[in-house]
C-alpha cells in the first residue's frame, strides 16, 4: 500500500473517532441532532472530509479493498456539501450510526493487515 493511502486512511479513521467524541458529548441523541446545529454541523462536516479523502485514494487501493464503498462515500460528500440546507436528517442520523462504524472497522483492518 502507498505510503499516502496509509496517511489518508489515518486522516479518515480520525474523523471518525470525531463523529463519536461529538456524538458522546450530546449523548448519541437523534433528537439532539435534529435540533442543536453544533451537532449536525460537527458530525457532518466530518463526513463530508470523509467523502473528500475518499476521492483521493489511488485507484490500487480501491481496486484491492472492494469491501469499501469507496464511490458511495465520495457522493455522500457531494450530497453533504452540495444539498446541506435539505439535509435528511434520518438518512445522515443512519450513516452516522451505521455506516462510520463500519468504515472505521474496514479501515483499522486495512491497516493492521499493511503493517
């Protein structure tokens, strides 16, 4: 694995561990997230960097690592920077607890296995 893909995949799996602080601090709570914009705006802005790194990945690594929806997590990021203001909140509440957590275990895995 290239040296910068390993950089990516930290930077990525940092972001995740960003999503959880934040969600710990308003307690993982929907409604939080529905009504306080710190807690939207801190989860998602993470996912959307998420999205970005995911962009940059060299085609090598996609091409080994096909567990990863690599293309799905580049257009949420186009979703959540270009459609923000009519954000569905069920479905980013739903990456957030189901997707990130799952990115993050492939990713950790990914690496363990490069080391």
């Amino acid at each position: 694995m290239k040296h910068k893909d390993i950089i990516i995949l930290k930077k990525i799996i940092q972001y995740c561990n960003d999503v959880e602080e934040a969600c710990v601090m308003f307690q993982n709570d929907f409604e939080a997230f529905k009504n306080q914009s710190v807690f939207r705006n801190a989860t998602c802005m993470c996912i959307l960097q998420i999205g970005e790194l995911c962009k940059i990945i060299s085609p090598e690594l996609r091409n080994t690592e096909k567990e990863i929806p690599w293309r799905e997590w580049c257009g949420i990021r186009d979703i959540f920077a270009h459609q923000y203001s009519n954000l569905d909140y069920d479905s980013a509440w739903d990456t957030i607890q189901n997707d990130l957590p799952e990115l993050k275990l492939n990713l950790l895995t990914i690496l363990l296995k490069n080391n």
